[in-house]
C-alpha cells in the first residue's frame, strides 16, 4: 500500500481515537443531573465511609465491582489512573471510590492490594451484604448478584462507573469500552462544575 | 542440496513462528491484561483454516489452569462471567477474543508485567495442540491495542 494513503489511514485513526476537549460529555449524560446517594460503608483501613460527605465538594467517581474480576474492572480503573497521570490537577480534586460487592471473598486487605495496582488513592469500600445492596440501591444501580460456591462462582454487577460532579449531582455514566481520551475529556468537563452550576 | 532444503525449511518455520499460524488457523494480536489479582484475560483473533475447528481449551505453565469465558451484557446494564466449553472457528471464519466480551482466564496466573511474554497452548479439536506467545499489556491500553 501506497505509504501517502497509509499516512491518511493513521491520521483518521488517530483522530477517532482522541477527541480533544469538547466542551461535551462523551459519557451516558445523566440529564437532569440527580441527587448523590447517601450511604456509609467500611473502608480498607476498617473505618466508616459516609460516601455523600467524604466526597462533598469533589468529583466523585464510584464503581461496584470485585477483586476477582480479571475482564472489566481493572480496565476501568487502570484507565482512570492513567488519565489521573494525565491531567493530575484533576486527580487531586477527584475520589475514586471502590466498592466490592462480594464481602465474602474480598477482604479489606484484598481489596487494597487489587486497589493499589492501579492508585494508591482509590479508596476501597466493602460491608455487609445488606449494607451494600443498599448503597447500590441508593446509587441507582442493580444490586450484584452472586452465585455459586468455592472457586465456581458468578458475579452480576453493574458495568459503568457512576460520575458525580463537585456539585453533589450525577451527571453522567460511563460503561465499558470508555476510552482513556473520553475519560480525560470528561474528568476536565465534570472537575468543573461545581456547586449551583450544571 | 540439502542445505537449501534446510534452509528452506527453516524459512518455513520462521514465517509460521511469526504470526503464530499452524495447520493454517492463525493467531493475531495475542494479548494479556497484566493480572491486578489472581487472574488474567487473554484476548486474541483467530481467523480458520481450511477446515472448520473448535477451540477446546489451553494451558500454560504460567497459570494453574486456563478457561474459556464469556462476559455477558444483561439488559439492565449489569455484566456478568460465564464458562465457556468452546468456541467454534469455522473455515476461513473469525473469532475474536476482546475485552468485555469471550476471553480466555488465566487461573492463578503468575505475577508478569507489561513487556513479558506468556507462552499459551491452545488445544483444539481437529488442529492439534500448539502454542502461542502473549504479550503482556497494561490493562488501562488493552482496548487501544
């Protein structure tokens, strides 16, 4: 193949792949933006975690997922903390808040190991069964399922991270197959508003 | 002579050697989210051969045991993992294994990093058994590898 028409293949690639700030969300916009949910859990150091007021003020990123999850969940978050390497002055402002629903295997030492590969920041949440379908609930998403025994075992759970904006509102929703560039765009979008603005 | 029916044949086994390709399947893009637990995906293309294949399993020295699985999509948004007994490649067809969808897991997978090379037997119905190497990657790039 021609190289000048290689050149133009690469440029187009290149320009899917990145969309610069657009001043819009690429996420699932959450429109209107609701209410943060109120829900307190454990974190991995074994003190309580009132999600709504720890993250008050901040960009707020929260995911439900477990340890043991090799396909979906490292890939959110190992994408987050790239683009937290990014644009670190959004990083500083932003919580990423870890929930496992699956007390019964992830322990606090667990889930801070599994948290660490990607950012010592991350905060990890964990409580009891009731506890977390109910921060689930609150959050708007399905409670996980989960089913089987010893090493065969399921676990259903909801696939996007939930953004809640410095504001206290979730504005938007970002599922799997959320690019690193779509994440920079949007943490940059979201940093922004803060309380009385959308 | 027989040197060059050697060389030949060592020309043969490189070009196989390069793109991973026996008995005509071949293999591309093979890939490995570096583990962030006791578990990995691997994720690859496979496009058939003359014959139509089945996909039977894996193994590596790397893991304890090797898994076909499916991510699944419910309709409420909500994913979930299922085993897989195999996966059909038909003649000439394709059959991609990527993140969120079916991939391969690693069973207690060794600690390897981004750079390392993972050697996975693929096991196949009519194929025979043969082996291929996977790149390790960070899992934050495995949807733009």
């Amino acid at each position: 193949m021609p190289t000048a028409v290689l050149l133009v293949i690469a440029l187009f690639v290149a320009a899917c792949g990145r969309n610069v700030a657009s001043g819009e969300l690429q996420g699932v916009v959450v429109d209107p933006p609701q209410p943060k949910p109120s829900f307190t859990l454990t974190d991995t150091s074994g003190e309580p975690y009132e999600f709504a007021a720890e993250t008050e003020g901040k960009l707020a990123l929260l995911y439900f997922g477990y340890v043991n999850c090799p396909d979906i969940c490292p890939v959110h978050l190992a994408q987050i903390a790239e683009v937290f390497d990014q644009i670190p002055e959004v990083a500083r402002d932003t919580e990423v808040v870890f929930v496992s629903v699956d007390p019964d295997r992830d322990s606090r030492d667990e889930i801070r190991t599994f948290l660490d590969n990607f950012d010592s920041r991350f905060i990890g949440l964990t409580g009891t069964r009731a506890e977390l379908d109910k921060a689930q609930t609150e959050a708007g998403v399905p409670p996980a399922v989960i089913e089987g025994e010893g090493d065969e075992y399921t676990v259903d759970h909801a696939g996007w991270v939930i953004a809640y904006a410095p504001d206290g509102r979730h504005h938007a929703n970002y599922p799997f197959g959320t690019r690193q560039s779509e994440w920079a765009n949007d943490l940059q979008i979201l940093a922004a508003r803060k309380g009385g603005s959308r | 002579m027989r040197l060059r029916l050697l060389s030949g044949l060592a020309a043969v086994f490189a070009l196989l050697g390069a793109c991973s390709s026996v008995g005509a399947v071949e293999i591309r893009d093979a890939r490995i989210a570096a583990p962030t637990g006791p578990n990995a995906a691997l994720y690859f293309t496979a496009t058939g051969g003359d014959g139509d294949d089945r996909l039977l399993g894996a193994r590596s020295t790397a893991a304890s045991e090797v898994q076909i699985h499916e991510t699944t999509n419910g309709e409420d948004g909500t994913v979930g993992m299922r085993q897989v007994e195999g996966l059909d490649l038909p003649a000439g067809g394709t059959l991609m294994l990527e993140p969120g969808g079916v991939h391969m897991m690693l069973i207690d997978v060794e600690r390897v990093e981004p750079g390392d090379e993972v050697d996975v037997t693929l096991v196949w119905e009519n194929g025979g058994e043969w082996t291929i190497a996977a790149a390790v990657v960070d899992p934050a790039d495995i949807l733009d590898e």
